[in-house]
C-alpha cells in the first residue's frame, strides 16, 4: 500500500484552518489505524497547519501513507524562521492579536508538535519560509512518550 | 458521568449529539487557549470553553474530545454545528459561567486533568 495525498492551506484564513487534519484523520480511520497513533499525528499535523495559517502566507501538505507509517510534509511560503531553537521554547510566540483571539498564540504548539510525533524536523530560511517533517509509525509500541 | 447529566446539571441545551447522551465523560478541562487543550491526552475528556469559533470544534475533532459546552450562551454558529455533527462532537450551551459550570461539574465528580 502506498498512498499519497495533497492539500493546499491559505494564509490567514482560519475559517479553513483544520481541514486537512480533518482529512488526514478520516483517512487514517478507515485504514484501522490505532486510535492512539491517529490521535498524536492529526494533533501534531493540526498544530503544524495552524502555524502555516498563523504565520505564513500558504503553503502545502503532502501527507504519504504506507503500511508502517506517515509521512507529512508541510511546505510554507512565509517569513521563516530566524532561530528555531528558541521557536521550540514553550511560550516564545510571535502571534498577533487575531491568532490569539482564535484561541492560539501560547507558544506551545512546536513543543507539542515534538510530543506527538516520532521524528519532527524543521528547517527555514528566512524571508522564503518553513518546512515541517513528522512521521509517524503505526505500530503504537513507545505509549505516546518519546 | 453521562453527558445528559451534564446538561441538566449545568442548565443547558443541547445544540447537536443526541446520540451521545449515553456516553460517559471522566475528566473535564476549562480553557480559552487552545494550544493547551492540545496538550491534554486525557481520554473521555469534556471541554468546557468560553471561545465559541470553528477552531473550538477542530480542536475538539483532533483531541478526540466527544463533548464541548459553551459557556454564557454564547452563540454557536450553524458551520460549528455541522462540523460537529460530522464529527459525533456533542455541543451544549449553558448560561453558566466558566467559574459556575466548572465548579458544578467538580463538586458532582467529574475529575480534573491536573
Ligand atoms: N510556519 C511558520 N512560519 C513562520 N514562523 C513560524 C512558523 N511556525 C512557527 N513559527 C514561529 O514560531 C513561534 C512558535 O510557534 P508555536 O507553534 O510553538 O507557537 P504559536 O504558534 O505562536 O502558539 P501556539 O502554537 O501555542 O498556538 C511562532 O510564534 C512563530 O514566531
Ligand atoms: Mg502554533
């Protein structure tokens, strides 16, 4: 099995923030994925999907499926991030005024992102934008906990 | 205890999910922030949240939550509800406060996350 999906997020626009998610859980449940596994991936793709909303112009996920595990990439074209060390950091946010009134903005998203996923990878340039990997294995055998 | 005991005892209505009012909740968590709902591994969890938007239902949606209740009747719009209904997440509207429906939910045992 080999499954590959793409979706395309619009900056700014938080009415539409969490479809993809949405998407990519459905999915996940009808290939009889553990319950515990979809919940660490869809919450880390959400908080990642948020971040391109909040922060970034747009961008695109490309989500592949097979029988071991997900693979998400989320490509952004966005200001980048300068320091990602310190993005990780829980309470470092640069959120407006109207992501915080959208109930985000704590700075706690990248750090979460790192919990519920196995491997997180991050890399920017600044001025272009970001580029988030998750993967996820299906086979649920580290309990959620890194 | 039974989401339709969390109607009555907070006063509420139910927006949508009649057929979760069998369905027993555990544990509740009270925020605005939902950054921080995120975090929350909790299963047969209740949300009780005074941000009435789409993100609230998303949230809920992403954190497997199967029941959210808004406080001070404020108004859940028809787009909420039907991403609700897709997603078997009850809705419940009370006039309570966060304070109040927190504090009665507490008292009649439901359990906090820390
Ligand atoms: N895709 C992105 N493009 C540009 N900057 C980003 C992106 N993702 C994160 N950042 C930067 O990293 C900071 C921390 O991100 P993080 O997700 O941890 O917190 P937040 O989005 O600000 O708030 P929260 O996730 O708690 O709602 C952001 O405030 C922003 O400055
Ligand atoms: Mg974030």
């Amino acid at each position: 099995m080999q499954m590959h999906f793409e979706y395309s997020v619009e900056g700014g626009n938080f009415s539409q923030a969490g479809l993809t998610s949405s998407q990519v859980k459905k999915t996940l449940k009808q290939l009889n994925v553990n319950g515990a596994v979809i919940k660490r991936t869809v919450v880390a793709l959400y908080e990642a999907e948020v971040n391109i909303v909040a922060h970034a112009y747009g961008g695109t996920i490309l989500v592949d499926i097979d029988e071991e595990k997900i693979v998400i990439e989320l490509r952004d074209e966005g200001p980048g991030i300068e320091d990602i060390g310190k993005t990780m950091e829980i309470g470092y946010s640069t959120a407006t005024p109207e992501v915080r009134e959208m109930g985000f903005g704590a700075g706690m998203g990248l750090s979460n992102m790192n919990n519920n996923s196995d491997l997180l990878e991050i890399t920017s340039e600044v001025g272009k934008g970001t580029c988030v990997k998750i993967i996820n294995h299906f086979k649920d055998d580290n309990n959620g906990n890194k | 205890m039974k989401i339709k005991e969390i109607v009555s005892l907070t006063n509420g209505s139910l927006i949508t999910g009649e057929e979760n009012l069998e369905q027993l909740i555990e544990r509740a968590f009270s925020s605005d922030l939902m950054s921080d709902v995120l975090t929350v591994r909790s299963d047969k969890l209740l949300l009780l949240t005074g941000l009435v938007n789409i993100q609230a239902i998303r949230t809920a949606e992403m954190s497997d939550i199967c029941c959210v209740v808004f406080v001070r009747n404020k108004k859940v719009s028809e787009e909420m509800v039907n991403i609700a209904r897709e997603n078997r997440i009850a809705i419940i509207q009370t006039p309570y406060s966060m304070f109040k429906a927190s504090g009665i939910l507490y008292s009649a045992g439901i359990q906090p996350v820390y």
